[in-house]
C-alpha cells in the first residue's frame, strides 16, 4: 500500500470564516492533485464555537474538532498549525505554535505591528520549524512566469515598477466602520491591500532602499454599522501613494487604495526593463501582458495565457485558456509549504520574509507621517 | 451529530484520468463548500489498471477501488455512477448504470452517435433516475448571470447569436492523430468543440429550428504520432461553419474550429437583443460584456467582472474579482446534480437535452455534407 | 518655381454634404501631406442649391460653383469628376462623367442595382479612363499591413475568414424610415454596411466562389419620420448572415446588421492560417491584432499600433501612436487615385472591382431569398 | 459673396518640419470644417532656406514664403504668428512677436526654462493679444467630455489622479544623443513628455500644490548619432515619477519616461471622485473608459466611444465610431484660438497657463534634486 509507507503530516486549522474554508479546500485540492510525498491529515479544527467547530469538521472532512485553539496546538496528532483568525490572534497563535516547535502557517498580514513581526521572526528561527505567511498571490503561475522572466533576464536590467493595489470596497462613504478601519487591527488601505503588493514587489524585484509616501483619510468618519447614525471618527489611511528605490536600481510608484471605483481585486503592476516590459492585473490572473524589443512593424503588448507549460497551473488544467481560480493558489501555496516541509525548497513567504514586508510598510507610513524620504536601514 | 442525520449518497467514479481526477476535486470542493443535505461519500473509484485504481483511491479519498468498472456499478455503496472514461465506453457503461437504476452522471459527449444517444435518452427515460452530462461550462456563474438578463428581457426580443468555439491544438498541420480524429469516437471540431457551443446556445436561447453548414478538413493527413514519418488519412473536420435560426426568431452563425492560431479556449458568443447585446469568452471565464441601449453620451460595452451577487461564485469567493477556475466551474455541477437527486431542481444538461444537442449537431453535420438547409424536423 | 513646370488636375465634386465636405478635406490633406507630381487644383463644386454651392465652394476654396451638376461635368477645368451625392444619382452622374471622358471618383456603393454597375462598368471600359469607388476603409494603413502579411505568406495558408459590419443605429424599433430603407436606394443592411465588408474580404482574399445566406426584417414597419405616428412597411433586411467560401480555399461566416446595440463602427474581420491569426475592428483603426504559431510559452495576440513603417501613416504622423482617422482615410484614397491617373498604379476599387461587389451582395441576396447555396456563376 | 463681409485673419507660420505642415493642416481642416466667422488667410510661411520656404507655400496654400522670420513677423499681413521650430528659438520669436503686438500660437514647450516663460508671460500680458501653446491633446473631445463630467460632479469629490507619460523611442541604450538630452533645450523625459501630461493634469483638475520626485538619468551616455562609436555624457532624465497634491485634495502619482518598452505614446490617466472612476490613454484617442457606481450586479466599467454629441467630434464625423486622428486635434486647437481671437472664449493653453506648467515641472525637478517635498510657493 503506497500510502502506509509514507510518513503522514497532520494539519491543524484555526478558524472556520471564509479563510478557513479557503485553507480546507486548498488542502482538499492539494493532496487530490499532486503526488504528495506524505500521508497530508486534516487532523483537527478549532473554533472557539465547538458546535460550530464539530459541524464544519464533519463537513470539511477533519478528523476532530477543538473549541480551545490552545488544545489544537498541543493537540500531538498536529505537525502544521494553520493560523485564519482576525488578525489580532496571529501574534498569540503564532507564538504558542512555534512554541511548541510546530510548522505554522499563518494567514496575512504576519502581525499587527513591526514590533510583533519582529519577535515573531526572532521565535521562529529560534524554533528553526517551516513557517509561511499567505500571501498567495505569488504562487500564481503567471507570478511564476513573471518571475522566472526577469531572472532570466528577458526584460534586461530592470528599470522600473509601477504597482497599484486598488479595490472599491470602502469608496461609498457610507461603507461602514468595520475592524479594517482599525490600526490596531493592520486596518487600512496599506496594510490591508497595500501590503500585498509590497510582498509582490520584493518578490519579483528584491529589496527597496527607499521610498517616499502619502497618505490621506478621505473619509474622517463612518457610520458605525450599515445604515447606523451613529458616526465613528476613522484615523486609518483611505488610499496611500509612494516612490520606491528598488536596491536594484529600478525606480516606480507605488499605491494602494479602497476607495477607487470600479476596482474590485486590482492588483495590478507593470515592470519595464532596457529589453522590455511586462504587466500584469489580478483581475485577470491567468494573463500576463508583454512587450519585447525588436520586432520592428510586429511589435505590440501581447497576452499570454496561462497554460501547461506553467506546473502549477499544469497541475490543475491540461489545457491552455481554461484557467485557474483564487482557490488554486491557495492550494499551490500548500503545496509550496509541503515542499519545504520536506527540505525541498518550496517558494513562499516565511516570517523572515513577511517580517521584512511589514518592515517595508512601516517605512512608508514613516515617510507619509514625516513627509520625508526613509530609507530602509531609518525603520 | 450532524452528519448522522442525513442521508448518505455514495459516488462511484470510472476513469482516473485528468477528467476522473477533475471529478474527484470537483466532489471534494462541493462537499466542502456547500452544507450538503446529504452525506457525499466517495464510495468507490474504477479503473481497468488495479494498482493505479487503487493508488488513486488512497490519494483521492475513495473508500475502495475495482479493477472492473461492472464491480463498480453493482457496488451497493454507489448510488452516483460518474463516467470519464473515453466517448466510445459511454454507451455501454452508462446503460448498465441506468439498467442497475443508478443516477449517471457522464461525461460529454452523451454518445458516440445519435443512435446511441437516442437509446441512452430511452433507457434514462425508463429508468426514471437523475442523468447529467458534463457540459460544465454552462455552470459558470456568468453564464447564469447572461441567461438571467435574457429571461429577465434585459435585452429586449432575442434577434441575434454569433458563437464561435475556436481552439488552435491541431493547428500544426505536424499535429498528430489522435482518437479525436475518428468520426467512430466523437471526433472533429465539430463534435469535441462545437457541441459545448451547441448546448450553450441551447441553454440560452432555446431550440434551433433549421441549419446550413459548411464543413472542411483542411489537413487531409496527419502523422500517426507526434513526430511520425507515418500518414494517416483523416476523414473529420479541422473546422464547421453554419447558420442556425432559432425557434425564439433570432438568427445568427456558428463557428467550430481546432484550427485558429491563437485561440486556447475560445467558447464565445454574442447575443443581441432589441434592448442590448451581451457577449462572453470562456477564455476570460469570470467576465460578461454587456452594452444597455439608453444612456446617450455615457453609452458603451461595459465589463462585469464576477462577484458574490451570483450565488454559485459566493459559494467559492467572498469579494468580486477574485475569480473562479476551471474546477470550481465542475464543483458548481456537482452542486446542481446533487440538488437534482434531491429532487429541487438543479440546473444541467440531462441525457434528453444531451440528445438534443447531438440531434443539432446531426442537422449541422448533413447539412454541410448535403449542402442545403436541414430543418430539425428532418433529423 | 515648382509648381509651374507640373500638370494641372482640375477636380470638380458634385455634392455639399457630410461626405461632400469629406472629399474636399481629403483633397486639402492630400495636396499639403504628399508631394503630388501634379497641381491639383479644386476647380469647381456643384449642388442643386446655387447659393450653398457658392457658399461652400468660397468655404471649402473652389474656385468656381455650379448649380447644374451637368455643367460641371462639361467645364474645361474639370478632370475628374467627384460624385458624393444621394445613391440613386450615382449612375446618371458617373455615366456622363464617362461620356465626357472624365476620371470618375464615385462613392460607395457603385450603383443601386447590379444591372446599373455592369451598366457603369462598361461605360469605364468604353471610356478608357481612371475610375474609383469609395471604399476607404481599405485605405487604412493597417489594412494595408494585414494585405501585406497575407501576401507575404506570414500567416501560412489561409484557411477562415470571420467578418462582420455592424452597427445600432437602427437597433431602436422607433428609428425612423429613411431612403436607406428603401431597396431602391441601396438600402439595407447587407448594402449599406455588407458591401463594406464585402469588398474587404476581397481586397485580402480575393474571389469568393460560393455562399448561402439568411436575412431578416426585424421591425417590418418604422415610424415615417421620428417621433411620427405614420407607420412604413419595410421591405429590407435588418440583418443578413452569410457562409463563404473562396476561391483560395477559406471557408468562413459573414454577417451584417444595424440593430446590433453597442456597435457604431463595428467592421471586423478575423482571418486565419496554417501560420496565424490575425484580427481588425474599425472601431480602433489604428490597431491589428495578430497572433503567430511558434513561441511556445511566450505565444500570445499582440496588439499592433500603426506607426510610420506604413506609408500612409508616415504621411500624417511621425511617430507611432499618435493615430490615423476616419478623414486621414480618404486622404490616402485620393492619394492612390492620383497615382492611378498618374499611371502610377495606385490601389483602391475601381468600376470592374466595384461591380464584383455589387455582385457578391446579389449572390448573398439571392442565396438568402431561395434559402440555398449560389456559386457565383450563378449570378 | 459670403466672403467679403467677414473679416480677413493673416497667418503667419515659422518652420516647415513636421510640426509645420501639422499646423498648414490643421488650418486648412479647420477652415474646411468650420464655418469660421473670419477670412482665414494663409498669409504667409518661413523657414530660413528660402528655396524650401517657397516650395512649401505653394504646396501648402500659403500666399507668399520668407526666409527671415523677422520679415513674416512684421509683414503686415500677418495677425497671427504660429512658431513650430526648434524650442531654443520659441523666447526670441514669441517675443518678437509680441513686441509687433500680434497674436501668438507657439508650440509647446514655451520655452526652455522657467525664466523665459515668465517673460513670455509678462510680455504677453503687456501686449495684451491672444496666445496659444500647442498643447493640442487637450482639444481631443474625450478630454473635453472627461473634464465636462468632473465639472459636472459625474465623478463626487475628486479623489485621485494617477497619470503616466510613456514612450520608448529612447528604450534602446544605443538610441542616439539628440537635441532632446540637452537640458538648455527643454529636453529630458520630465519636459518633453512629462509636460503634457502636467498641463492635462491641470486642465482637468486645476492647481497642484505640492510634489515629491525621483528622476533618474538610466543611460549616462549615447552614441553621438545612430551608429556612431562616439559617445555623449547625458545628463537629463531617462524617468521621472512624482507624488502630486492636488488644491482640491485629490493625491496621486505622476511618471513619465522614455524608455518604457511597448509605449508609443501613452499619455494616460486615471481620475477617480467619491462617485466613479474614468480614464484615458492617448493610444486609443477616441475612447475614455468610465465606472459610475450605484449599479449593483450590472457594474463595471466601460468604453465611451467618441461621437457626435461632442461637439469637436461632430464637426469631422457624423457617426461614432469613425475616429478623430492626431492631426484634427490640431485643427480643434485652432479653432478654439480662432474663437479667442473673436473674443468667444475659447479653450487652450495661453501664455500664463503654459507658463504654470512650466513652473509646476521646475518644481518637481527641484523636488527631485533635493529629494524632499517642493510646495509650488517655493518656485
């Protein structure tokens, strides 16, 4: 039997939002998908509502539940504790995992703030276990694609970023005061949506050296729930623009935010180099967009498809144009941890990484406070 | 317990190759997914290789495997019998299936002939259980958006289709035989692509009553295999053009073609109406174009993006632009059938309305070979 | 001085309206972008209203005015007559024109009956003179580059053409009846707009040898006038669809409509060969979409933009970008015609091309009205 | 006669390159076009090879040629003086212009620094006549819609801007020195390019406050001309990209650059308010792409096409659709100075306008320079 000669891998999941479902599935489509080398377990589930944590066990498929998410840790059958809670709870859960010296696998952003990231970082290599933070737009095929492009050197000696973040979720003004218009909480448009583009950066470009930024509150107050009067006074940024120095020296713009209608996942960003340029929406995530240089009376933008050649998108399509979805790349982020559990590598954002993401982030916030040019090594 | 309470519905899947596992990953993503009224059990899984059956069994969760796909479907833990094994095992297995009085849900095509198709369609028809087969596509929720704006008159009175299912993967006239060039096995553009535009236009826009049609093979010969010195002689289109007139009064072309450089995946159509036309492209699945009569100045085709307003995508993702695959758009067809085993409707191509888009195919198919227009009466 | 030592051309244009001010610009753009080998000089402009001609001849800087169209013609000054005015007229005007042995620059369509182009065609062969008809759009460098391509084989053998002219500006039920309803006056949908079309497919492909065809009257009675409460039978068709296949081999659909809500300029082609794709949309003249076999993993339609590798850009524009329109089109016609009267060859349609366009729309006609396939030789 | 009772308008025209039969087009289109309530005359053409001067005026209707522009500017028939030679010689002639009291229309820039501008303007103001820089993007009707509906409020309160000027014409590191990288002659990416899109920055959205920037020189040295082994030190900006403050509160993002691969002429914005987003790009001139909130599940945005109900549009074409091209954005320009010169208004750039936008790019090079934050009271 292929599967007893395996060793198993048993995962633990906190949380049962939306998120939880998205890292349940993308389990799922993992282990159905590719050849893993080990017996992957959904071990057990926590939500602090057992009965609801029991329910969605049963339906997901894990083999039992938790109401103390403590429990789940200490839980033995538990190799990867899994981390979808508000983001409040990362810095604890985190903690107490690699406390106990188990893989964690933690949703975005890392922490709440530079100072928890830090010691979050510090534990984790103290811990020396696997750890990732979910960013996973970058496990798009077409991310891959980017990326082994500019490695490669197709777009020459990288010259410049222009990358934009933009959602619409909070352009009505009316849009309500939710834990997103909390600093405490990584609200705002730069933490929330900005801080993915700035892990995209860095992982297609490498380090930023500088950057000089703005921020704005174009909506002082909201009401405190959907049709309330009640008002509440909101301090967090609506939309936030930056210069970055890539240590590269490329140069480019930076912005993120939730105010522009029209935009409902645009992560979008284009990176031109002295041979070309590349560009790419996430709102269209099986494209990417390219130019190259000398093709005279031929030459243009074109699209290119995800397809077959791409393996993760292989992995899930045999065929070119049928595309992938956001569910994909959770499991092809899975799929990356589970290599790396295993020594073999495996892309993705660990702490140390997802620490110098947050690091990057403060340095904006710096500059738009003091309205200055930080360099990193200011943060 | 929750799950005690309901009652178990047990699948029996034939085939583990891409489509067998498309199936697996589609049953594990609606389980997860959706909150089921039933208890979906992987009961069983065939293939003629016992030893991959079985691997296959171990990684994708199915209970037990069978070397004999008859074992299978007299496997009393199957109630589900799922087909995707190659078009010719079509007939025979799901004939057995529907004799056993199991619910069959087979891959497209129905059949390899409209003889077949008719005598799969009686046997259904006796057997009284839930048939499918897989035109996954129509599952798209923005294909559900489209028929909703054409039932709703969004558009007006229906007056036009253009349709088109263009791919370029033997556009190499160096592109080998395969099965899909043997009339014998559903081969030729019009039968593997043109039939997933035959049933859309079908589920949109309803009956076509008469057709003309011009069929080709453009490469007479091609390789025996990828590199061959040997020729074979290849009898099916490369590609079929027709007029279709719809029962509704609306007129319009048809397009099929495996030959057009470029195209991945290239289902699309536009269907106009008196009020508006909209138009879709499966190889940007989650986007629907849309153009209003009635805003002078601020006119134009405007682009709706999916999003949770369509109920099939909030099952898979909380925000619009996050976008639904391939998979997801399988898992939404999992979710019909199981809703129509369980008597509430549940949307979907049965072996009736299968047999008719093998009828329309028929028509176009004499058609071109009789050079005249056919009326459906005639097939 | 230069000038003195060249020939003089004296243009004489009959007709004031849109397309009669669009003739003059093309004349002022032509003589101030190209250096013409000849002085051509705007001798004298006709319309039935003597003071508007006076009017505009002073405006548009004719030297002279006429009310009678007929003296026009029989003024010493004019070389080539210019017709711009209602369809009916075409054919009395061209075949005096003819008769004084006058160049011809007729616009579209030729005539309104295919008796009178064969008429007009043999009255030009008489005559010995340079005809041309209006059909600019083939003017369009582009389309110059799509013709080039094509002849140099880049896109293999040609294997489909897909073509469609549509607009709405009839799509409302309440648009009024105008002479463009009327068969008479080369009303109609596959007329007013399929000629277009037509005669662009046989520029780039050249013969078409058969075609079957339907056409329909959507709104078989119009208001006599907008907002009137007068009703008008319709007898012309608001949409016609076509199968073609041509003389080198393509098969293809072909279709024209006026109701087709979003479009206002929609002539569109996609042709396809053993090599490669390439696709034109009117609505953004200045662009080719072109996709080649070849560059796996890095294939993909690329978007090209006019620039001034094409010498018909190059005349108005230094730098790719910058864009072509509609006017700059007739420009260029009148350039070519001057080098046909040059002897210069000078490409464009002529009496005998125009009539095998006006031919192919009678096929189509034909083929629609017996509900059968027409060979040319039929016609 | 029509003609007689309007009074005669002279023009002057300095330079004969490109740009000069740019504007003998524009004049002649305009005049065609426009039922102008003047005489427009084209008085007079000089460039300083007399030979050319000549040929140029008789090919280009002008009714004598000098070859001192000293001469054009104090021939009598001269009210207008249009300037379209090199930029080093914009100050002089303008000036002298003035000094003669005629009306200016001088291409853009105005000059080649700040000082001189200012002079122009003063000059202007004292001399109290009409001027006009060409920035003739501005007169493209889609901007004139775009900047009706911020006005109108289409948009809520302006938000933010985000505008990028790209090319590639200098993309290749051995694309040569030209009179476009020297600084004393108004070059480098920042002016040439950067400078239109900071005058339709203002046109739409009025004064900018404050600016942060980051130049960067990409290729510190050219070869002397194509080819050349000689190389030249350069020592303007390959990229600039800005953060701009708005005195309406909008923030944003500014870049403009001449190396960005694929970009031919990619003047592009996008301006989003509290009720919806639109944007532009100058490769597709006829076209501006609109979201409007408040439309829930048939969302998205969408493409305007330019058409007759702009005014501007109407005057060259009678349907949507057809397309405006660069050259009759010129003629929109002059016509709009035509009415200014009758005292009706008249849109464009004058003198003190064109002067702002030079002074709003010395800020953003100081910016750049000190990188810190310039407020335009520092300039």
């Amino acid at each position: 039997m292929r599967g007893n000669s395996l060793p198993d891998l048993g995962v633990g999941l906190i949380g049962t939002g939306f998120m939880g479902r998205a890292h349940a599935l993308a389990f799922h489509n993992a282990r159905t998908t590719f050849e893993l080398p080990i017996n992957l377990k959904l071990a057990a589930l926590a939500d602090a509502d057992a009965a609801r944590a029991q329910d969605c066990a049963s339906r997901w498929g894990f083999e039992r539940s938790h109401a103390d998410w403590q429990q789940l840790i200490s839980d033995p059958a538990v190799d990867l504790v899994a981390i979808t809670t508000p983001n409040l709870l990362h810095f604890p859960m985190a903690m107490a995992a690699l406390e106990a010296g188990k893989a964690v696998y933690c949703e975005k952003p890392l922490a709440v703030s530079l100072g928890q990231a830090r010691q979050m970082h510090a534990a984790a290599r103290k811990a020396g276990v696997v750890t990732r933070v979910g960013y996973n737009y970058q496990h798009n095929p077409m991310i891959g694609l980017a990326r082994e492009m500019i490695e490669a050197g197709e777009l020459g000696r990288i010259i410049s970023f222009q990358g934009e973040f933009s959602e619409d979720f909070m352009g009505d003004a009316l849009s309500p005061w939710s834990w997103r218009c909390e600093e405490a909480h990584a609200g705002g448009a730069l933490a929330d949506l900005g801080s993915h583009l700035l892990a995209m950066a860095r992982y297609l470009l490498g380090d930023v050296e500088a950057v000089c930024a703005d921020s704005q509150t174009v909506h002082p107050q909201r009401p405190a729930a959907r049709g309330s009067n009640e008002q509440r006074a909101i301090n967090i940024d609506d939309q936030t623009y930056a210069l970055l120095r890539f240590a590269n020296g490329a140069r480019g713009t930076f912005g993120s935010s939730w105010l522009k209608h029209g935009y409902k996942n645009h992560l979008s960003f284009e990176i031109s180099g002295t041979l070309g340029t590349l560009s790419f929406d996430q709102e269209r995530l099986n494209e990417l967009r390219l130019y190259r240089a000398g093709a005279p009376g031929r030459d243009g933008f074109q699209r290119i498809l995800a397809g077959p050649q791409q393996p993760g998108y292989a992995a899930f399509c045999p065929a070119p144009g049928h595309q992938l979805g956001y569910n994909e790349l959770k499991a092809l982020e899975v799929h990356e941890l589970i290599q790396a559990l295993q020594g073999n590598g495996g892309n993705g954002t660990d702490f140390a990484e997802a620490m110098e993401v947050e690091r990057l982030a403060t340095a904006i916030r710096l500059a738009a406070k003091e309205m200055r040019w930080v360099t990193m090594t200011d943060v």
